[in-house]
C-alpha cells in the first residue's frame, strides 16, 4: 500500500505546502513556472489578477513575523483573495479554546486557506492532517523544521540568476542547525539537481546527522567558499547569541561572516543570498549585502511571486478535484 | 403618543440591530428568509456579492474578541464591503478623547456602519441614540445585556434543523444570570413562538425576575432536559470560577455539564447548541460537542450569513429612505 | 544651477508630499482642486473610484496613530487601493532590521507609496531621499515639523467657508512651540495669499524665529482675536502640561481658552477650526467647538478628500513621467 503524500491531491497536484520533502522535481518545477508566468503581474499598472477572488486566506500566525505575514498579505491580495490577519496566541487560546476548535470554526466560516507560522516544529503537519477537505495549508515556518516558500522563492532566484541548477555548487553558511530555511533549502536543492551543496558553518550549529542529507559539511569558511556558484548566508538569531553555543558576535563574523574578501574564493560570477533580516557586520559585510553580487532584494520581490504561485495552485487543485 | 423603537425607520424596516427586545416576529422572520437567500453566497466559488460595494464598515470594538470581530469581517467582505477595525480602548480615548467626539469624527469620515462590542450593558444603545441619521449600529455584545446576532444565528440553525418554531421545547443551560446570549435568546425564541423555554442553572447564577420573561426555571439539569427538542448550553465564563458564585470546574461539571447520558433524557432527535468557544469537560463532554446531535459547527456557518443579512437590511433601509 | 525640490518630478507635478515649505501656490491650488473634485465621491451610494486599483499602500507608522491611519486607510480604501498597515517600532526593528533596510524590501515588494508618521523631525524628508524612483512618500506627522495633509485639509475648509484667502485675517491659536500643523499652516496661508497671519499663546509655548514667518505674535487673546475671519485653536499636548512649560489645565483656559464671550471679538461670520481629538475645556469650551461657528467636523470629512487627492496626484505623476 502506497501512502499518498498529503501535500498532493488524487490527480497528484499541490494541495497543502507544508514541506520540500517528499516532493517530486517536477512539482518543483512548476511552482517555478507558476512563479514565473505570475511575476509580470507586479509590472503591471494594475498590479491585481483575479485568480483567487472570492476566496478568504487566513493568516493564522501563533509567532508574530510582520514581515513574513506582509509577503503573503501581499501576494494575496495581488491574487484578489479576501485576506483575514489572525494573532492566535492573543484571542482564542487566551479562552481557553483548543487549536482544533479554532480550526474547526474557521472552516465552519468557509475560510480557504491557512497560512500558518508556528514556533513548534510539525505543527503546519498536524493542521494540515486535520483540516475539512476544502481547506488547503500553507507552511510560513514551523520551529526549526521547514520554511517551504522562502526556499522556493531562493530557488527561483538562483534559476533566474543562472538559468538552470545543474551543474551548480551552493554553499549554505551560518547556523544550519536551528535553521528551518536551511533544511528547506537542502531538499530543494538536491530534488532541483544541484552538483553540490555545502553547509559551512560551527560544529555547535551542525546538525550530526547533516551529511544524510546528501550536502558536504565544511567548518572552515574560506575553504567551503571555493568555487561555488551560490553563497546563502543565514540569518544568526540573536537569542543564540545569549547561549553557549557561540562565542560573541565579533567573534562569529571573524570566522563567518562574509566579506568581499572571503568572496573572493568563490567563482567570478557567484551570487550572494540571505533570507533577511539582514545583521550587518554580523553574518554580512554591508559591503556584500548592498554589492553587485548580492541578489537578496530580488529574492524579497520573488518571493510574492512565488507565494501567488503556491497559493492559486493549492487552490486550483480544489477547482479541479470538484470537476473530477 | 407611540415612541417609535429605535431600532426601525419610518417604513419599520430594520436600521439598528441592538437587541431582540422589542421587535415583532415578522422582522425575525425577516432576517431569518434574508439570511437563507444569502446563505449560497458561501457556497459559490466566488464567495462574495456586490450588495455593500462602496460602503465603510467600522468595526467599534472597545472589548477584544478576535473571533466575534472575524464573523463581522467576513460577513461584511462577503458583501464587498471596506472593513476598518479600531480598537478604541488602545487609541482616541487615550489621547482624552470622548466617545462621543470619536463617533462625530467617524460619521463626518463618511462611515456607514458601526458594528459596536462594550463591557457595558446598554452601550450599543448609547451609541444608536447618539449617531447621525446615515449610520447604523450593530450590537456585537454588550456587556450581560444582549447578542442579537448570536441568537438570530442560533434561530437560524433551529429552523433549519426543525422547521419551525412551534411546537419546540428549548433549554438553556448554565450561567443565565451574566449571559446576554441567554437574554437574547429568550426574547427571539419567545417571539418566534416555541411552545416552552426552559432555563437551567444553579441558583446563583439565576437571575431574580427570570420568571417574567415567559420561561420556566430549572435546577436540576436532568429534569430539565426531559423531553426537550433543542438544548443550548452556555459558556461558563473562566472569571466567574473564581468567585463564590460557583464551586469548582469539576463540580459544575458534575451537576450541569451536558454529557451523552444526560442527552438520554431529550427527545431522541435533539440537537445541541453552543455559543463557542467551547470548554470541553466543564460545560460539555466532548463527545457530545463532536457528536450526531452537535449542531455547533453549523452555528458558526450560519452565523455569516445572519450577520450579512442584518448587515445588508439595516444600510439598505437607508437607501429606502433616501428613496422616499 | 537650481536644486530641484525633492517633492516634484521633472514636470514640476507632485511626487512625494512632505512638507508645505517651498510649495508654489499652484501646487497648493492643484491639490484644492482636486481635492474639490474628489470630494463628491464619499456622496455617492458606491464610495469607491477605481483611481488607484492594484496599487499598494503601506501606512508605515513608527509612532501609533489610530486617528490618522484610519483617514489615509479610508482615503486609500475609496481610491481601490490596497492597503498595509504597518506598526513599525513593533516587528522589524526589534529583530534589529535597520530602517532602510525595511525601506529596500518594501520596495522590493513593489509597493507604490509609503505614509510616514514619525516621532522625529525630519523623517518623512529623509525616507523620501532614500528610496526608490517609483515610490511616493506622503508625511502623516513628522515631530514637530510638518504636517502637511492636515494644513490643507484646512486650507479646504476655509476656502469652503469663505470662497478666497485674500483677504482674510487667520489667527492660530496655542502651543506654536511644538505643532507640526501650526507650522505647516503657517506655510500654506501665507503662499495661498491671506492678508494676514496671527500666531496666539504664551511665550513659553512661541518659538523665538517665529516672525520671519510672517506673522504676527500676540501674547494675548482678546487682542490676537479682534476681528479675525478664521480661529485655528490647536490641540494642548497632555505632556506638555507635566513640564514647566504651563501652569495648570484651568489656568490655560482661563488665558487661552476660546469661549463664546471670547468669540465675540472675532467678525461676525468668523469660523473655529481645530486639528482634533478635541480636550474640551481646555483649549476649547464645548459651546464653541459645537456651535454654528464650529467647522471642525468638516475639516474630518475634507480630510478625506484632500487625502484622496493627494495620494492620486503623488502616484499619478509617475505614471506621466513614464509616458514621458
């Protein structure tokens, strides 16, 4: 017995984004695809499609991230869904209503689709598992786990930078163990065919069984930088900055952070990425960040563009799951 | 002379909502036949109809209540109208500002509607007498003084489920005395002409002329659910736990929570109604609020398309007037 | 060679709105205009014209401002834009973004016009010389500098009322010292042409350089007002009231606050403006801020329209520098 990923629907299309695992190339790919016939519209006078009208997205958000929670508002919007902001861990949960309830009304209230950032690790799963038929979930970061869309929109500025992903060497820096944008990334990376991908970081912020991953562990910046194609800096977040797992901060950019020196090692035309927010002076020289080799402005316009792209798929497979 | 309620126009076509009190059947019924015809809309792919096109509603909200706030939202987007959300309590009045100068400034902005929720019994009302002849107000929950819309979205799955209002026994069980859902209810179910309501309670939390407004009082849960064709349980509200009014969760549980037992002693096709959020294991056992007879989730359905029909009837009985 | 001012394109139209300083009387006039032409949209039964569809508004507010948020989301809202509200001090910079940095991703999202309001002096000035060629920043409150949507909304409303400015006799009454809408009042009267521009308070609260504005600086009211066609009372800050700056709430009234008595002196046909939230009895008795004279919830509803045109000149202008 085959157990159907629960991200697709019976016709094998997109219907939750939870997770790159498990997700065949080709549903990578379309999303690019989608991403790319989509990203005109933000060229546009009129930067509106009305794909998703009549539709009501739920950002149900238990970590607050204004900036995460402004790209999917946006893109949203830009798709003409209704758009409906949800603090969860300020309202329900204060009344002592379970999630299921909170979920359970919501799709009493014929919501769509949930956007869901949460700082457990699984949770968009577990919501996904429980959702009404009708409903699709899209994962915006769960704990440490998984940060699907931000990986995709990564990868649509890698293809848009280099044209395809093989035979490319990307180096992902910084710590990769609480990093739920790295591990995205990595599966992402290996389905899409990268030759190479290379996780540069302390051996504190490594995970230990990285290298199951198919990705080459390097401690040393300099030496990992070698070559590569595509340089993604991580986000350091400050709150491991108080542990014991790293040193200062000074220290840290003197072994990590990337400089238009330590650029250098990596090849003539490579790429410079980062999530955002950006630590200037802490994982990136400003120098790097604001230089001609950074794509990370590009990455934030893609990523609306991407976000539309995964938003009118998981509900077009509805669409097409009622015509069947 | 016949002061006119306040609550209709010149036509006695509905221009507040404020309560049940004081309104004739036939306006109920209204509202109920409105919200039939325009409880397809959610049911289409585009869920949303032109009839606010253009219109401002403010949601007035001096208390939070993510989810009372949300069911307004979406009823009035449903209806294309523009939706703006202020919390009071965090703004103008902390600037010194008076409640009344808040209202003028509203109104001079051109506003249409005022969907008002307040601690305070009585304050919807205030807020009705106070506006400009172009404004609606909509109670959403005064203090313990009432909820029209609760109880017309509870009149609405009744009919639904029943047919009509006669012949039907109703209980209402827990907190009557701090509940304006209750009072609501009472009045709608009274009016809408069920054969018998029934409340249940502990008798502190009773309140002293209960009697005067057409029900029959119970104590004993188990007796008063004898034969009855709908059972609503109310909310037991955490702060009142920690006063004298009340032993503990699990005694309240023991006497007045609704479990499938107790369910035994209604009629064999009762159904059971909540307000929401629900305390499981306080007010209700779980696997009656899941249950066959649980109509709870379709309470919340329902609730859409009862706040979009009184939404709709009050800024449209304007547009009659000016037509006058 | 001639420094072009930052607030207009090549073709000497609005692009961003800053400040009234430096402003040619046709701007101000074009913005009247517009405004005049605007204003018959909140009359209509449909409030909305489809001048800004698929254009991105973001209210960035680094100091919280329900009140004025909600004229330019309303404004926004009625030219079917849409809308971001976004609170600044409490996401981005607590994750240690730095404020271009948030300024480069908006834009990155293809937002069109960014609303500032500011604690400090300057600001709105220093976004505008900061971002991208086809963003638009409109000043919603910088420190004590300028407010600029608030001066015209005035200048509407007095050329309403009265038909010209010449020649007209404006005295601005109150805490000149720390009011932005003083000063950006000061600035628009005197390029509209009055005959005459009086500046009324203690002198504490007048600023020393104040005459090379071209005003007249009167220390006493019964003075100041003598036969003026239009009273702008300004609102007292409660923190200024904590200083050593004034005595006490009722000792101001007695000197500065405007009665019907005090009112007499002024012409016959005089008008009384203020900015708004009202303290009554302090800058203001409650029988002048409601009376026959009173225009202040005028000033609320043209805030709308003034805004509208503001927001449609601001973005229109890059539409025309691109046909260019």
């Amino acid at each position: 017995m085959i157990r159907r990923n629960i991200q697709l629907n019976e016709q094998g299309r997109l219907r939750h984004f939870l997770t790159i695992e498990g997700l065949k190339r080709q549903v990578l790919v379309d999303i690019l695809d989608t991403a790319e016939s989509l990203s005109g519209v933000t060229d546009q006078t009129v930067k509106k499609v009305p794909l998703l009208r009549g539709k009501t997205i739920v950002n149900l958000f238990f970590e607050a991230s204004t900036r995460t929670r402004t790209t999917f508002e946006l893109a949203a919007k830009r798709l003409s869904a209704d758009v409906l902001n949800l603090n969860i861990s300020a309202s329900a949960t204060k009344k002592g209503e379970t999630l299921l309830d909170t979920l359970r009304n919501l799709e009493a209230m014929h919501c769509d689709m949930f956007v869901v950032r949460h700082a457990d690790s699984g949770s968009a799963h577990f919501i996904a598992n429980h959702v009404a038929p009708h409903i699709s979930v899209v994962n915006a970061g769960d704990g440490s786990h998984a940060h699907p869309t931000q990986a995709m929109l990564d990868m649509f500025t890698i293809r848009r930078a280099k044209g395809d992903f093989y035979p490319l060497t990307v180096a992902i820096v910084g710590d990769i163990m609480h990093s739920r944008v790295a591990r995205s990334q990595i599966h992402a990376l290996t389905t899409l065919g990268v030759t190479e991908v290379r996780v540069i970081g302390p051996k504190t912020l490594m995970p230990k069984d990285v290298e199951a991953l198919g990705v080459h562990v390097f401690h040393d910046l300099d030496e990992g930088l070698r070559d590569v194609d595509v340089v993604i800096m991580l986000r350091l977040q400050n709150e491991r900055m108080q542990g014991e797992l790293l040193p200062s901060e000074h220290e840290y950019f003197q072994l990590y952070g990337l400089t238009q020196e330590r650029l250098e090692r990596a090849k003539p035309d490579a790429i410079v990425m980062h999530p955002g927010p950006i630590n200037r002076g802490v994982e990136i020289e400003s120098g790097v960040a604001d230089g001609p080799r950074s794509v990370i402005l590009q990455q934030v316009t893609h990523g609306i563009a991407v976000r539309m792209a995964v938003m009118s798929m998981c509900l077009g497979s509805h669409a097409e799951g009622a015509a069947a």
